[in-house]
C-alpha cells in the first residue's frame, strides 16, 4: 500500500477520488492527513476536523477482498481490523454495528465505503483529541506511522471474513443498549442478531450496512 501523507486537506476521501480520477488505478493506495476541513460522515453527514487527528483513506480493487466478504459488510470488516490493532496497543475501543469507533459510550471515530465500479474506496476518521462534549477520542497515545504500518499489513493479508466474523461476533453484546439508523429512523440493537454475513436481523427483517 503506498501511502500519501497531507498536512491538510479537506477530505481524504474526495482528495483520493479525484487522484484516482486525474491518475487512474495502478495498485492500492492511501491518503493519510492530521487534519482535514471538510470531512464526509455517514448518510453525507459532515465530520468534524481538528488538528492532530486519524484522518485515513484508501482504494482496493475489490478483487483483492475475500471472496466470503459481502459488500455490504465492508465498513464492519475494516473498521474491525483497525479497532483490534488498536486494541493491541492497549486502547479499549469497541466497533458499534456497522461502522463507528467507541469509548464509554461516547463516538470516537467511523468508516465510511464507498463503491465505484470494480473499486472500493474506504474513509476511516477517528479523534484523538478532544473535539467537543458530544463525541469522545482515543483512549492512548499512538504513533499514526506505526499503526498505519500495523494496519496495512494486517489489511493485506486479507483475512478471511469469516474468521472477522468470529471476533466480532463475541464483542457484539456490546451493541445492545445502543442504537442504528434504519431506513431513517433510530431502532434500538436490544434485541438484534448478528447475522454470518454481517447484516442484522431486527423485528424479523434483515438489515445491511450500506456505508
């Protein structure tokens, strides 16, 4: 994975859309930057930016996934990998169905996807400092190029999702007093199943991430 490294931008994932535009696709690449102005959350929502934060984007041609990875639990497959490598450095951070970091109840971070043609794009922010009351940050101190390097070469590996899937599934109690957007409304995880291929199954209807 080669690694673009920005003091600013003001969205890694469209700067990283618009390389791929001006450039084309030749192998997986990133863009990594401490600060952005102008950060996409999920459902188009903005993401607040302050210096000295995790703001990451990548592109895969989504040959290179494994083939028991559904598209649609791609968020939950990344996001998953970065929350254990960060739990190896000692932080307690826990991943939220589908797609958020967190710590004591409070959002630290998220993924996003996106899907263009045979390419997957994912954008992943996550605070390490304080930003406002509302959302939390990084529990440890890290080094961005060393948990970068861990996480890449653990993402180039490809892990089977099914074996993602296994670990993710013994944290999941941990959803269950929070909430998801479904269809534009906050439903409750209570009583939520996680299903193999990562979707929920919520009042007897199957739920994907699409993010």
């Amino acid at each position: 994975m080669e690694i673009i490294y920005l003091n600013s931008v003001d969205s890694t994932h469209t700067y990283l859309q618009n390389y791929i535009f001006n450039n084309g696709y030749k192998f997986p690449i990133a863009i990594f930057s401490s600060y952005q102005t102008d950060g996409i959350g999920s459902r188009d929502n903005s993401w607040l930016g302050k210096k000295g934060n995790f703001y990451l984007s990548f592109v895969i041609d989504k040959s290179l996934l494994p083939n028991d990875l559904e598209i649609q639990s791609a968020s939950i497959y990344f996001s998953y990998i970065l929350k254990d490598i960060l739990k190896d450095f000692g932080s307690k951070v826990f991943l939220k169905w589908p797609n958020d970091f967190y710590i004591d109840d409070k959002k630290i971070g998220g993924t996003i996807t996106t899907l263009k043609g045979e390419l997957l794009y994912c954008g992943i922010g996550i605070n390490i400092s304080k930003i406002s009351e509302d959302f939390g940050y990084l529990d440890i101190s890290i080094d961005t190029k060393d948990v970068l390097d861990k996480y890449f070469m653990s993402l180039e590996n490809y892990p089977l999702w099914k074996y993602i899937f296994s670990k993710y599934l013994v944290e999941f109690h941990l959803n269950k007093k929070y909430f998801a957007t479904v269809d534009g409304k906050k439903v409750s995880l209570k009583d939520a199943i996680l299903n193999e291929d990562g979707s929920l199954q919520i009042d007897n209807k199957k739920v994907y991430s699409l993010r």
